[in-house]
C-alpha cells in the first residue's frame, strides 16, 4: 500500500516539456491559487458567521481549520486514488466534491453544517484537486519540470512576498 505517487503516463512516452502542457499548467495555477486561497477568504465571512450562527471566534475558527486539515490531511488517500484510477478522474471527482460542498453551505443553519459542508466536503474536493494538478505535471513536463512547478506555484509565492515586506511576517 506505501510507495510514491508516480504518474509517467505509458513507458517510452516522453514529457513533451510544453504543448498541451502549458494549458495543464494554467489550470495547475488556478487550483493552486483556490486552494491556497480559499481557506483563507473564509475570514471575510467571520462577523457575519459570528452574527448569523451566534457563535464565539473560536467556533468559527474551525471551519478554515478544518477544511485545511481536509486539504493536507487526505494527501495518502489522494494517492491511493491517483495510484489506482488516475490524476483526471480524481480530479473531476474533487471538482464535484468542492463544489457540492459550497452550494450545500449555502443552506447551512448551523455552524455544524458548516463544518461538514465547506470544511469536510470542500476540503476534500480541494484536496483532490490540489494534490493530483501538482502529479499532472509530472506527466507534461520533464526537461522544463522546475519551471512548470515554479510558475504553478508563483501566486502563492507573490502573495508570501507582499505579506513579508509589509511586515506581517517575521
């Protein structure tokens, strides 16, 4: 059951090191800048959780704990699932689940709700999106694969650096 996660495609296939794989990459950008940034636009919402559900900071505190939880926590079930149907069917699976998971918490009526719809449900189909676009590019990219791997991960890097030079980071 242990063992990494690789996924070359077919033997004897070579990366192409760009092509289709630049589009790869885009949608590689996209889903690391929404599950870098989602669980973190929950705070937007906070006073108006608080005031909605009549709960204390702490309580509310725990729907970005965890979705994030959900979204690192699931890496070795992500693999299993990359290992046994593949990076697109995990991904598409992960789309709905993130999916389902925001339209669900539109009808929430309590805080628990909310806990298992955008934390448990939303985190795990961000986990299965997150996880397998990084894998993807493994497949697309050889000789370019530190570019590729940079630039996918390049909005999180800007936000880190705007944070550090106003001074929030230490």
């Amino acid at each position: 059951m242990g063992g990494a996660v690789v996924d070359d495609g077919p033997p004897g296939v070579k990366a192409p090191d760009g092509g289709w794989g630049w589009a790869v990459l885009v949608g590689c950008f996209v889903i690391t800048g929404f599950s870098y940034a989602f669980p973190k636009a929950i705070s937007v919402f906070f006073k108006e959780l608080i005031r909605e559900f009549n709960v204390g900071y702490s309580d509310t505190a725990w729907i970005s704990s965890i979705l994030l939880a959900m979204l690192y926590g699931t890496g070795p079930l992500c693999s299993v699932l990359v290992n046994r149907f593949g990076c697109r069917p995990v991904m598409m699976v992960g789309g709905l689940f993130a999916s389902l998971g925001m339209i669900l918490a539109s009808f929430a009526n309590s805080i628990i709700y909310i806990y298992l719809c955008t934390g448990v449900i939303t985190g795990l189909g961000l986990a299965l999106n997150f996880q397998p676009s990084l894998i993807m590019l493994n497949r697309y990219f050889n000789e370019k694969r530190p570019l590729a791997n940079g630039l996918a991960a390049q909005r999180k890097v800007k936000r880190s650096q705007r944070k550090s030079r106003r001074g929030t980071i230490h």
